[in-house]
C-alpha cells in the first residue's frame, strides 16, 4: 500500500485539526475551572472574605491636633491669627 502526496496530505490536515481542537478543548476546560472557582469564592464563601476585609480595612477617625506658637518675622509671639496678614 503507497500512500500519495494527496493522502498524506489529507492525513497531515486531520493530525492538525485534531491537535487544535484538543487544544481548544483544554483551555475551554481551564478557563472553566477559574470561572467555578470564582463563583465558589464569590457565592460560597464571599461573605466570609467579605467579613475579613472589613476587619482589615482601614478605619478613618478625626484626632484633634493642637497649633503650635505662631512667631511672626520679628520673633514675637503672636497670639491672635487675625492680626496676621499677607501682603501680595
């Protein structure tokens, strides 16, 4: 049995296509294991990961901060702001 160039061919096309949609398949099926593992943490667990991040987030509060002396240019204490002004 010899084989011609235009079966070998046809072969070599077959070998190809199978090899492509072997490929597809398996990112088909990674990206759909991501996409269930998303919705597990998101659905499943998401008010537990909820709850650790509003623990861990960052609380804001006002701390009230005392002035400091104001000195004019002469050295002088200056004890009242609104005798401070600026000339432009």
């Amino acid at each position: 049995m010899n084989y011609t160039d235009e079966e070998k061919q046809k072969g070599h096309q077959k070998q190809i296509y199978i090899r492509i949609q072997l490929l597809f398949s398996f990112v088909f099926v990674i990206f759909a294991a991501l996409i269930l593992r998303l919705a597990f943490v998101q659905i499943v667990n998401g008010e537990e990961y909820e709850k650790t991040a509003n623990e861990r987030s960052i609380n804001r509060m006002l701390i009230q901060a005392p002035r400091g002396k104001i000195y004019d240019k002469n050295g002088l204490y200056n004890s009242n702001l609104k005798n401070l002004s600026r000339n432009t």
